[in-house]
C-alpha cells in the first residue's frame, strides 16, 4: 500500500466505525477514532510538507482545525490534494491561511452569525470562529459534538443552547457554472467575462453615480453663489446679505468635500478589487490552458497577458473613469445654463458635438498605431530575453555587435511607432484645448450680446462660464484620453479572449479516472504537428508497450522523440490518430490524475525558488526527509547536497539567498525526483552522456532493469546499452515513416543502417 493509499484509508476511519467515546467529565470527551484520524493527518503532514525548519511551528489550533474540519467534509480527501494545498506551509497557519487553503481544495465559504450551541444541523460540519480579537477556532460536528482546535479534544453540548457568539463558517463545493462571469451565466446573459464580472460590483458603481449625482447638484452652488453676488450684492450694494450666501456656499462646499472622498474611497475599493481578481484569474487561467498552447507563445506575450490588467486598472481607480462617468450628469449643469442664461446653452451644445468628432477622429487614427506600437514593443522584449538567455553563446561567437546593431534596429522601430502614438495623441489634446478656448470666447461673445439684449445679467454671465467650463472639461478629458481609451478597449478584449479559452479542467471535465493504472502503453498510427500551416512532425506512429516493459526511442535531433515523452503526459494532443494508456484514449482520460502516474525526468530540470526539499516534493508531497535522502543517495549527490550549508533546507532557483546549483546536479536532482514518484510509468528524457558514464547513470541502468516488469520505463537514447536493455525501440527519423519493433529485431535493423 502507497503512502497515498494509507492515508486516505486512515481518513476514511471514522465512516467505516462507529465513534466510540471515553473520559466523560463535564461535557468534555474524546472521539478516539476521529482523534486518531486527525493526529495520523497531522503526522503525515509533519513528516512532509511541513517537514525541515518549519516542523515545530505547525502544531497550532488552526492546523489541527483544518485537518478535523476536511475529515469532517470529506473523510476520503487524497492527502495529495491537501498537501498540494496549503496556504504558507513556511509559517503557522491562522484565519486567513485557513480560509486560504480551504478556497484552494476547491470549497466556498457561507458565514452566520450564531452562538456555538444553535448552530443548525443543516450547517454542519462547519468552522466556528467566536467574536472578539482572540480568534479560537472550533469545528462543530453533526450531532451535538463540537472539536475544540486549541485544547484539542471534543466537547459535547448535552442539548444546551446559546453560549458563546461568533460566526459559523459552512465550506461546501464550489461550483463555477453558478458565477456571474461562468460560460453557463453568459449564455443566457450574453455579457463578456469582464462586463459580467463589474456585476459583481453594481452595489458599488450605483453608490459612486448616486454620490456623482449629489455631488453635481452641489457643484451648481459655486456658480449660482458668484451669480448672486454679482447681481444682489454688488449691484445692489447689499452687504447684509452676503455671510447668509457665504455660509451656504461653505457648507456646500463642506458636503463636496466629504462626497468626494466618499467617492474616492470607493473608486480605489474598486479599482484595487478588480486588480486583484483579474490578475489572478488570468494568472491561473495561464497556468491551466493547454501545454501546448503556452509553449507557443513567447515569454513577453505571457507576461504582457498578466500585465495587461494594468491599463484597465489605473482607468478604474484614475480620473479618466471619473470623467467617463460624470459626462451624463453634465444635463444637470446644461440645465442649469439654460435656466439662467436662456439660448446660450446652444454654445456648449454645439462644442460637445465638435468635441465628439474630434474624439472619432482621433480614435481612428490611433487604434492602428496603437498595434502597430505593441508588436514593436513585443518584438523588442522577445528579442532582448532571447539575448540574455544565449548571451555565452552569443559572446563565444563574437557576435556582441552584431546583435547590438539588431537591438539598435528593434528599439528605433518601437521608438517611431510610440512617437507616431504620441504624436496622434498630442493632435488630439491640442485640438481639444483649442476648443475649449473657443468656446470661452463664444460664451462671452453670445453673452455680452444677451446681457445688452436685457436676457441676461452680469451675474449670469460668469456663473455660465463657470458651468461651460463644467460641462466641457469631461469631453476636453475624453478627447486627451484617446488613446488610453484604445488601449483599454484592446486590454479588456485581450481579457476576454484570454478566459474564453477552455482550460484542461474545462475541457476534461467529464475525464475518465481509472483507479489503478498498469501502465500500457499504444500508439495507433498517431501524428503531430506544432503548427497547423506546418508538415507532421511524424505520422503513422504505430507501437504496443505492455506493463513493465522497457521502451528506448532513439532517432535524429528534431524527429520528435521527447514530443512522444509529452504525448504520453497528455501536454500534446496527436492531431492523427490516437494515443492509449490501459485502453484509454488519453483524450478520455483527466490530465491531473495521468500526469500523477507518470514520473518524468526531463533534459534541462527547472526549479523553482524555494529549498531542495521543496522542489524535490513536487513530484511527490509525501515524501518524507527519510525517503529524500534515500533517493538523494541513489542519485549520488546526498555527500554533496549535505554539504551545503543548509542541506536540504538549502534554497535554489531565482532568489536573493539562492545558490546556482551545477548543471551535473541540477539533472541528479532531476532524477532523484523521478526515484520519489512512484508510477506506474516512468519518463526518461535524453541525458548527457557524461552522466550516464559515472555512478548515477550506471545507478539508473540497475533502477531500469529492476523496474523491468513492474514499471513501464520509456527512455530517449542513442547508446547501445540501453538499446539492448529495451523491449520495444522506436526510430524516429525527419520526414521518413516512424519505425517502431521489438528490441532485437529493431537492433538488427539499426546495426544495418550503422546508426
């Protein structure tokens, strides 16, 4: 039995026998089997992901709260799963961590206020977290029983009620086809993901129009003040009653000033929420598409994707939202004009017109230089992480000019599109500007005419340039914002297109799950293409492994050979024909549990900032410190790796106390990775012929010939060694028809063509 399989059979404990209860006193008991469940969880979780420096901190309440709690939910949860995760493992857990983690195994969150002793039964099993600031978390089980995360031990209600007050938490599934934003909801909305995503925040949007209606009702205050000033005041030499009309215009101005940063506080709310959601959303939509599908576009495209939000949220939370929203409220001030100054109302009228043409204008010459500009721009960038990737080989060539020539070209290009960019958009505002001085002077040119016309007074005069001025400066805005406008008009459209996309989960979700997978393995004259407007990479791939055999694929560089590794771990899909573990088509089968029974050692091992440890348990979170040095020995780097100052602890990747780790051991660990998940099927990639000659490889060549019938072993070489240990061999040449045999008769063939 796997560790796996331990521990879910231990999980599963209190479903298969009923709970047995001992020391009674006071209410307080001990469910020994529900106990027993929860501290073989919390060892197991000791003894791996919480394992090495961090061992002692995780053995807090909410720790021990979340292990009782998914027991309660789900004895039969895969100790994977949780392990996979867990919010922060570096640190102990609390509220947030909590939740973290529960929102990461997929379940939502419902809160009531109740006090612990009424919690409904249709609630539980739930947290419940009492008020004040010492957060104590407590897990309520059916029945009247109630687990108590710090003193950890059960405690019975005996049918009381009340007790203390707090907030019951009930997880249950959650279910996406039930958002807003899900393909479900949008088909009978017909909105996009982000229009269906600002529902989520209509409380919010609708709060920040009513204040922008109040707050241009007041805004009239200041105008209509200086309009009374000019023509009750000083015209009628009436002091008296000047500090009644002053008070007012202070408590106006009092009343704006608070809406104001009402409004504000809102705007950033929102803006900062939409960031945060959106952000992360395609993020982990990115990491969830198809493997192939991300290997074909270059690394600057994927991080333009996450930055794209960006754009869309400084107009959320900047002035130019403002702007947009308060243009309809401008009747408000276009009323007020007509009211006090009669056809001169025409004036701004007629310029919002102009305005609205000049914006058009605009916008269709800036929505092509706007693309234009982002391919230079991205072009640049791909150019510039491709130089620093193969700057060794690019200086070992001398080829230092010639690339900063390349360079000089790709930066003048982008260059020039961002000045024709700027330069559309500076037409634009100085248009804009132009405008609204004409519209200065034709206020006070109509008005001078309706003042002597006796239509208007003085007063009114200034409080219509004060209102013009209002009632213009969000189109002025709108013309100068052009082409951010585009530029949010392409993010958003980016957005969308991004998450319409099915990921694997989508796609898959009706996957087969085969329990125990032998690990057969056929290929049914399967083909590829990276590209569809490309030849085959190889067609008519036709080969049977059985369980436990050894398969070698040798062949030329670029015929494919780690390309069928991946269509085997399902990260490419065979354009032709068909590809079966077990007798299932791989298409049938779900991606997470396949690529779980399949360990993969690759050419060039990645890692991720974080200790050896950590990276080692990616391919297997239930090792424990034990097993990590075991494999670290069959590798034969556990000397070196005890070296180090920090030992397994040690950190690697892309880090500011990270080592650089040698390419010869970076591939070791790739390999002890390999030794740790153990599947029924195992993935060996082309390795360096320096490795395979030195005590890790003549290591792997014992491991392969003790896997031979009870692991299905593929293994891309050219070494005759291995060749001859192989059950099946498969050449793959360019443009030539794939052969496929059994070992001994394919090697007779390869003798033959000397390869």
């Amino acid at each position: 039995m796997t560790s796996a399989s331990k521990i879910t059979g231990m999980m599963a404990a209190p479903q298969r026998s009923k709970t047995r209860y001992s020391d009674i006193n006071d209410g307080q008991i001990k469910s020994t089997s529900e106990i027993a469940a929860l501290d073989g969880l919390m060892q197991r979780l000791q003894e791996t992901t919480w394992s090495g420096q961090n061992r002692g901190v995780h053995q807090g309440p909410w720790e021990r709260s979340l292990c009782m709690t998914l027991l309660a939910i789900d004895p039969d949860i895969k100790f994977h799963r949780i392990a996979e995760s867990l919010s922060a493992p570096e640190r102990q857990m609390d509220r947030v961590d909590f939740m973290n983690t529960m929102a990461n195994l997929g379940f939502r969150a419902s809160t009531f206020e109740t006090s612990i002793n009424n919690v409904d039964d249709r609630v539980k099993p739930c947290l419940f977290v009492p008020d004040g600031e010492m957060e104590m978390p407590f897990v309520i089980l059916p029945g009247s029983r109630i687990y108590d995360g710090e003193q950890h031990r059960m405690k019975d209600t005996n049918g009381k009620r009340g007790g203390i007050n707090g907030k019951a938490i009930k997880f249950t599934p959650y279910d996406e086809s039930f958002e807003y934003t899900s393909k479900f909801m949008r088909k009978g909305t017909g909105h996009s993901w982000f229009r269906a995503l600002l529902t989520r925040f209509s409380g919010t949007i609708w709060q920040i129009l009513a204040t922008g209606i109040v707050l241009n009702l007041i805004a009239l205050s200041t105008p209509l003040f200086i309009m009374m000033v000019y023509d009750r005041v000083v015209s009628a030499h009436a002091l008296e009653t000047l500090p009644m009309l002053t008070a007012g215009v202070m408590i106006a101005i009092a009343a704006e000033w608070m809406l104001r940063t009402i409004r504000s506080h809102g705007l950033s709310w929102l803006g900062g929420r939409l960031d945060n959601i959106v952000s992360n959303r395609i993020f982990e939509h990115l990491m969830n598409l198809s493997p192939s599908y991300i290997e074909r576009a270059p690394i600057p495209s994927q991080v333009a994707r996450i930055k794209t939000f960006e754009s869309v949220r400084d107009f959320f939370s900047g002035s130019a939202f403002l702007s947009v929203l308060e243009m309809p409220f401008m009747l408000i001030a276009l009323l007020a004009i007509a009211f006090i100054a009669g056809p001169l109302a025409l004036v701004p009228v007629f310029m919002m017109v102009l305005y609205a043409a000049l914006a058009y204008i605009t916008w269709q010459r800036v929505r092509v230089v706007i693309r234009l500009a982002a391919k230079a721009s991205s072009a640049r960038q791909q150019f510039a992480l491709d130089t620093f990737d193969k700057l060794e080989d690019i200086r070992a060539n001398g080829l230092q000019n010639i690339w900063v020539e390349k360079f000089r070209d790709l930066s003048g290009r982008e260059a020039m599109a961002q000045f024709k960019l700027a330069w559309a958009g500076n037409i634009g505002e100085t248009l804009g500007h132009a405008i609204t001085i004409l519209s200065a002077v034709a206020v006070v040119y109509f008005g001078t005419h309706l003042i002597w016309d006796g239509v208007m007074t003085t007063g009114a005069l200034v409080a219509s340039m004060i209102l013009v001025w209002r009632v213009l400066t969000p189109f002025y805005s709108l013309c100068t914002m052009v082409p951010r406008l585009e530029q949010l008009r392409n993010s958003i459209r980016q957005i969308n297109t991004l998450v319409d996309i099915d990921t694997e989960d989508q796609a898959n979700r009706n996957s087969a799950r085969p329990g125990h997978m032998r690990g057969r393995v056929t290929f049914i004259n399967a083909g590829l293409k990276y590209e569809q407007d490309q030849n085959p990479v190889f067609a008519g791939l036709t080969f049977d492994v059985k369980p436990g055999e050894i398969c070698a694929i040798t062949g030329e560089n670029g015929a494919g050979k780690t390309s069928v590794l991946k269509l085997i771990k399902k990260m490419y899909i065979p354009q032709a024909g068909s590809i079966r573990i077990d007798g299932f088509d791989i298409r049938q089968l779900d991606y997470g549990d396949l690529r779980r029974n399949i360990a993969y050692v690759p050419q060039t091992p990645e890692f991720f900032y974080g200790s050896i440890a950590d990276n080692i348990r990616f391919a297997n979170p239930l090792a424990t410190d034990k097993e990590i040095n075991m494999a670290l020995e069959q590798a034969g780097i556990l000397g070196d790796v005890q070296n180090l100052h920090s030992g397994l602890n040690t950190k690697i990747g892309q880090g500011p106390d990270a080592i650089s780790l040698p390419s010869a051991m970076a591939i070791r660990l790739g390999l002890v990775r390999a030794y740790l998940h153990e599947a029924p099927i195992l993935l060996i990639d082309e390795l360096p012929n320096s490795l395979l000659n030195d005590e890790a490889g003549q290591f792997l060549h014992e491991t392969i010939i003790r896997a031979h019938g009870h692991q299905t072993v593929f293994m891309v070489t050219y070494r005759r060694d291995y060749l001859e240990m192989a059950d099946t061999i498969v050449l793959l040449r360019r443009g030539l028809q794939p052969q496929a045999g059994a070992g001994p008769i394919m090697m007779e063939r390869l003798k033959k063509m000397q390869w």
